[in-house]
C-alpha cells in the first residue's frame, strides 16, 4: 500500500478490522493506481460522493474488474465485498473474458472460472471420445513393428491399388507417417508437461486466452526442450525407410540388393549404402546441434 493507505483503520476506526476495512484499502490502492485518483477514506466518504467507474474512466480496464473495486468502494457495509477472496476472483474472473459479472454477495464457486482452468470438471462427450482415439492410435501403433504396419497398409489397405511406384511411394509415406507421428506425440506432450505450470499462468493473467499462452509461451519453451529427441526420431525415420523394399519399392537397400544378386557380391554394394546412410545421418546431427546452440543462446542472455 502507499501515500497513508497502508493501515486499514485509518478508514474506518469503528468497523472490526479485518471484515471489510481491509476490503475498501486494497480497492481503494488499487483505484489510485489505475485512475491515479485517491478516493476518499471509508469514515469521511458519503454515500453522495460518487466515483467514476474504472472502465469508463481509464481505457483497458476489463468491466469486472471496475465493478469488483467500485464494489468494495460502497459506503454501505452490507453492499461490500466482505472478503478479500471474492476481490480477487473478480480480478482473476476478469482475466479470462467472463462473460458476466461476479454478484459482490456470492459465494465463490468453480463457475467463475474458465473451463480450461477447471481440471476436475467433467470432459465434454466429444473430448473423451477423441482422447480414446488418441489412446488407442498411441498403443497400437507403438505397440506394432514398423515393418508389420507398412505390410498391412500396402498388401490390406491398398490391395486394390496398381503395384506403381507412385502408389509404393504414397503408400510408404502414409505408412512411415502415422508410425513417427505416435512417437512425436509422445515427445511433444512430454516437452508441454516438462513447462512449469506457472507459465500457464503467468501468459493467463497478463490476459492471454488458452491458444495465444500455448503459441507464444508454452511451445516455444518447449519446442527447445524437445529438438534433442525429435532430431533422434528424424533420424530413426531416416533409417527405417529402407525397409520399403519388402513391398517392391526401389530404394537404396533394393538397389544393392539387386546389385549382389547379379555380381554375388555383397561387401561392397550393402556398405556402400551403410556409408550412404552414415553421411545422411551425420548431416542431419550437423544440422541439428547448430540449431541447438542457437537456441540455446537465450539461456545466456
């Protein structure tokens, strides 16, 4: 508190401390500091002197919020906000866009506060249908070898698709591409719950929505977090597409495969395509470890 605002029974030497005098100098500090305006004390304030709303007086400030100050800025003791809690829930309302006012004489309940702030509170039917989903494309597609799911794509899924290499190529990338994306979901929501949840809230009470703090706080810190272990899955993808050589399509390993078969000799077509691979794979970790120092230079500011 500041400028003599520091004691409540300055404002009212006849009220039990700690019921409402305490209510009306907070509000009334924070009123100075938004208005810059210092309102008069609780004992020498009138019911006739009215003071303008916080919202129509200083542009920016959220309506609750006037209204939860000015609520605890009323003369009349049955009219004010009779606890500090109820103060800061409507500012806290206030942060999240509610779209109504906090009655200054209800009890607080988990209504006031955004859905996405209510962790116990029941999912919608939707939500849970898509998190079984979720679950079930996890496990199974973790639970799977790679080789076994591009089999099945190809020789089930696309059965009735012409043997081209077009459709090997469209095949095999759908295939690689739900088998990396379970593991990279894996390791996002590993880099998200690895944040401290007081970044969630700190983006929350500056007034950013749920999408704006998740975009511009959360994923970035996060997305640091993770480039190690999404570099390694990038790299493992790599790797793993020779195996579409079981379904006809020529790659690297097909190529050398059919090289042996026709000189019968194996040393020098399967490491050459070893010493391929190598060089790839030594690229993308060159690639990676710059983009990991630079991304670490913010940790030395």
């Amino acid at each position: 508190m500041a400028e003599g605002y520091a004691a409540p029974e300055q404002y009212s030497k006849t009220a039990p401390h700690g019921e409402w005098t305490d209510v009306y100098s907070l509000c009334a500090v924070l009123y100075k500091v938004l208005s810059g305006t210092m309102p008069p004390a609780a004992d020498t304030r009138s019911v006739n002197d009215n003071l303008i709303p916080l919202d129509q007086l200083v542009e920016g400030v959220p309506a609750v919020v006037s209204q939860g100050i000015m609520a605890g800025l009323v003369v009349d003791q049955q009219m004010r906000i009779r606890s500090m809690r109820q103060l800061i829930q409507a500012i806290y309302y206030a942060t999240y866009e509610a779209p109504t006012p906090i009655p200054p004489q209800e009890e607080a309940t988990e209504a006031y506060f955004p859905a996405d702030q209510q962790p116990e509170k029941k999912k919608g039917i939707i939500l849970r249908i898509l998190n079984g989903i979720c679950k079930v494309y996890l496990t199974v597609i973790r639970g799977t070898p790679t080789l076994v799911q591009l089999l099945i794509m190809w020789f089930v899924i696309w059965a009735s698709a012409r043997a081209t290499d077009g459709n090997m190529i469209r095949c095999a990338i759908l295939s690689f591409g739900i088998n990396s994306g379970a593991y990279v979901a894996e390791i996002v929501r590993s880099g998200i719950m690895s944040i401290d949840k007081g970044q969630m809230e700190a983006g929350r009470s500056l007034g950013l929505n749920y999408a704006t703090t998740m975009r511009f706080i959360i994923i970035p810190q996060a997305f640091k977090n993770i480039l190690p272990a999404l570099g390694n899955e990038l790299i493992t993808l790599l790797k793993e597409t020779s195996v579409v050589t079981v379904i006809g399509l020529k790659d690297l390993t097909k190529g050398a495969m059919i090289i042996q078969s026709k000189t019968y000799q194996a040393f020098v077509p399967f490491f050459a395509i070893a010493a391929i691979y190598l060089v790839m794979v030594l690229v993308l970790s060159w690639i990676l470890g710059r983009l990991e120092r630079r991304l670490r230079q913010s940790d030395l500011r």
